[in-house]
C-alpha cells in the first residue's frame, strides 16, 4: 500500500508512516530489528487488539517474576526476545502463548555502520 515493511521471520510487520522518509535507500537489504521488551504485550493487554500490534505466537524459554512485572524470553520463529508484561501474565516455561508486536516503536538500524535507521 505505498508503505514500508520488515519481514520478521514469517511475518510482515508494517511499519510506521514516519519511516517512509529514510527508509527507501534500504529497500531488499538486510537490517536489525529491535523492539524494547515494553513494547511486547501479552494476551490480556488492551494493545493486543491495536490495529499497530501485531498478534503472533511465542514459546516461553522462561517466565521470570520480578514483583511488579514478568520477563518473558520469548522465542518467535527462531528469534530469541524478552518482553515485560504485568504481574497478572501467569505463563510459565514451556508455555506457547499470543503476544502483540507494537509496530509504532519498531527500531531499525543498518547492519553495516551500525548506524540507526530508524529510532
């Protein structure tokens, strides 16, 4: 639709309009993709309905309660992550459970200087 993607494993994740302006010099090549672990939302977070999330399955490696939040290492396709969900989140390792990729706070940064893309 005129915009801008990066393929996450099997996925497509749109990403947000503000990029349109940098991101056409890296069309077809490779990049890092990062996500920070609050913008990784878990099955009762409201977000998951968000037309920016994107809901996809992830293998818990190991739930990690730390009082007020829950570090999830999460494996998606392959790729390892770490997300922060509340305290209410009651998965457990081994668990296959539905989390939300919020698309809007995508970062991409190009492989070769290591310089940001798109912060």
């Amino acid at each position: 639709d005129g915009g801008f993607a990066a393929t996450f494993g099997a996925l497509d994740l749109t990403l947000p309009e503000r990029a349109a302006a940098v991101l056409a010099p890296y069309v077809g090549k490779a990049c890092v993709l990062g996500l920070r672990p609050e913008n990784i939302h878990d099955a009762q977070s409201s977000y998951l309905g968000a037309a920016t999330t994107v809901p996809v399955e992830a293998t818990v490696d190991l739930a990690e309660p730390m009082g007020s939040e829950v570090h999830l290492n999460l494996t998606v396709d392959g790729v390892r992550l770490i997300a922060k969900v509340p305290p209410r989140c009651k998965a457990t390792d081994g668990d296959v459970i539905t989390v939300g990729l919020d698309c809007t706070m995508v970062h991409l940064f190009d492989k070769d200087p290591e310089a940001a893309i798109l912060a």
